[in-house]
C-alpha cells in the first residue's frame, strides 16, 4: 500500500477514536407533538403552551410557544433525562420569534446529582436580538441553535430547558434533540493532530513536486 493510503487510514482512525454522536436523541417527544411529554410553567403573566398555524410551523406539525406581553414574565418547557458524569451532551433545536418587540429565547443544561442538587449548567441565546439587530415588529425566521457540554462528577441526571427570557413577544421552539457522546480522551487528540499533520505534509510536498 501506498503511503497516501496509510495517510488516509490515519485519518479516518482518528476520526473514529474522537467518537460520534448517538443518533438516537435522549427526549421524549423531542418534536413537540405531545405536549403532555414536557412540563411547563409560566411566570407574572407570561405563556407556555403548543401552537400548530400554518403561518408558522416549521414542518406542519405543532411546536412550542414561550413568552410574555410587557409585564416581565415568561414562559418556560422542561424534561429531566438520565445522564452520566463524564460525557458530552449536544442540544439542538430550531427556534425563532414571533413579530413582536425584540423577543429573545433560551436554551439550557442542567445538570444534577441524585438529590436534584445543581451541579452546574449551560445555556446559550435563540433568536437574540444582539445577533439579528434592532429590528421591531418583524418575524425572525427558524433557524438551528446548539448547545453542548460535558457532565460533571457526580452527574445523574440532565435537564433540558427551553424559555423566554424577556417579556415582549414569543418564542417559538421545534425539532429539539439531546446527543450523548464520549470525551475524547488526550490520545485521540494527539492522533487526530498527527493525523492532520500528516496530511497537510503530504499535500504540500505534492504541490512542490509539481512546481
């Protein structure tokens, strides 16, 4: 076999020991089309609930509402699911917001012990108005959001949070999945790079062969 066959057997190795996602989303109802799946609560007046219009829904299915008219509350949409310390866990949703006074959504991690003690956690913005500018009464179309983080010692448990986190308008949230993978562990690091390396030297000495 020729080196550059071995080159591409490295690389694909490195890959494979870096690990992959599970397919396999950990939700319930990660789609939203059975509300009862999901818990919720809603704050000094603001909405939790599941919407299905045309206008709006992503794929012809239902999706979920969260937020608030001016009056400082919000809605909010949980699950727990198992979880070990240890590996690394991958949100996904699609999200986008209602023509409303700049709403702003959240998606967030949490993680906890077997007494339900916050261990710690992780969240990001949807649809936020820092990204998409100071654009009023207009709708912000769905796009992909992804959060991820590694569980801490002592992990049972991941909680799974979507919500409104101002109070002028909704947020619209569909299509959520939670991937579980390994931690690459610093070997795999290490052959990933050399791979890498390996790589680009080749390509470069093939480039100079031909000048």
């Amino acid at each position: 076999m020729n080196s550059k066959f071995h080159l591409c057997l490295l690389a694909a190795a490195c890959l494979a020991a870096a690990g992959a996602a599970n397919a396999e989303s950990l939700l319930i109802d990660g789609d939203f089309n059975n509300a009862a799946s999901w818990n919720k609560s809603t704050e000094s007046g603001g909405w939790a609930n599941v919407e299905n219009a045309a206008a709006v829904s992503l794929n012809g299915s239902q999706y979920l509402v969260t937020g608030a008219a001016g009056n400082g509350g919000g809605g909010r949409f949980w699950q727990t699911v198992a979880a070990s310390a240890g590996l690394n866990y991958t949100l996904d949703v699609f999200s986008g917001a209602d023509a409303w006074w700049l709403p702003t959504g959240t998606m967030t991690l949490y993680f906890l012990n077997s007494d339900s003690t916050l261990l710690s956690s992780a969240s990001r913005n949807t649809v936020d108005p820092a990204v998409y500018g100071q654009n009023y009464d207009i709708p912000h179309p769905w796009e992909a959001y992804s959060l991820s983080a590694v569980a801490p010692e002592g992990t049972t448990a991941v909680k799974v949070e979507f919500a409104a986190n101002n109070a002028t308008g909704s947020i619209w949230f569909e299509n959520a999945a939670l991937n579980v993978s390994a931690v690459p562990e610093p070997s795999s690091w290490l052959l990933m790079s050399l791979g890498g390396v390996a790589l680009l030297g080749a390509r470069r000495r093939k480039q100079a062969s031909q000048h």
